[in-house]
C-alpha cells in the first residue's frame, strides 16, 4: 500500500529471538491475548463455562478481540484505529461475546403465529457491513437487529446449551 502511494518502504528484518526488536508488534499481541483472557474469564464468571480447544467460540474469541480492539483500544495519539481510519468513534451496539440474545430473522416473514425473533448466541459484528454475527445450531447467521434478554436471562443454563449447540467459525460459518 505504501509504494501503491508513491511512498519509500524499507524493508527491515529484526534479528531472530529478538522481541525488543519488534515492541510495537509484540505489545499488540500482549492486548489481544489480554483481551481474550478476559472474554474466556467473563463466559466462566458468568456461565461457568470454559470453552476446550477446538471448540468455535475460542476462534471467535480471537476474531472478537482483534474487533474490538481495534474500535475501542485508545493508543497514545488519543485515538482508536478506528477512529484514525474514518476519523469518528465507533459508537454501535455491541454485546458481551457469547451473551444469548434474541436476533431478528431478516428472511421472509414467517408463518402467522411463528416468531420472527430468534434466538442465538453474539459472536460478534461484521466488519464489513456491521451486521450482528449469531451463532445458532445452523451456522453463523447475519442480523442488523438484536434484542438483548433479561440480565438473569442472558447467561444461564439455557444459554450454555445454545452455546454447546451452536456450530460455524469466522472461517466456516455454516460449521
């Protein structure tokens, strides 16, 4: 991109096993892994529930911190990235990662007497488009309106099992 802008790169390389060398890349990894520790500590504190290796909310989890960090983590020009690229604060919506919540089918309407609301667990938004991002026992579904639950609602047992059922990873959202 900065050649594409007529700009002058040049290319470094660090010496090998040399973190100092690299602070700024290092110090960006120390804030997302911080940030996933806190959302794996958050779904134990409120759910009791630790995701084991290979299960798909541990991918959304590193997707979700990347995310959200890059919209809400203020660096030292007083900004966030997000904000430095579109030069206003992102000020959308967001839930906790695996919070259960009700999503709104943006499908055709439904039979009379079924729901149009549908539940599922928030994984996240989109970064494109800025849907909400749903797991449900069917994959990763898109919505643009979520509905939050009931605080005794949001993480209980019956949000545990939507979290065990629901397949699909920021790679495979069909799962």
């Amino acid at each position: 991109m900065a050649r594409e802008s007529g700009k002058q790169v040049i290319e470094e390389q660090a010496p090998r096993g040399s973190h100092a060398s690299v602070g700024a890349v290092e110090a960006w990894h120390n804030e997302i892994q911080g940030t996933i520790r806190a959302m794996l500590f958050e779904l134990k504190e409120k759910l009791n529930f630790t995701p084991k290796i290979g299960h798909g909310l541990i991918a959304w989890c590193v997707r979700h911190a990347c995310w959200a960090l890059n919209r809400f983590h203020v660096m030292k020009n007083g900004f966030t990235p997000y904000h430095h690229v579109r030069e206003v604060n992102y000020t959308r919506k967001v839930l906790s990662l695996g919070e259960r919540c009700l999503w709104l089918d943006p499908g055709p309407s439904p039979a009379k007497g079924r729901p149009r609301w549908v539940q599922g667990v928030w994984l996240g938004r989109h970064s494109g488009t800025d849907a909400h991002l749903l797991g449900t026992s069917e994959g990763v579904k898109e919505a643009r309106t979520v509905k939050r639950l009931n605080i005794s609602e949001r993480f209980n047992a019956e949000s545990q099992a939507v979290l065990d059922t629901f397949i699909g990873t920021p790679d495979d959202l069909r799962g």
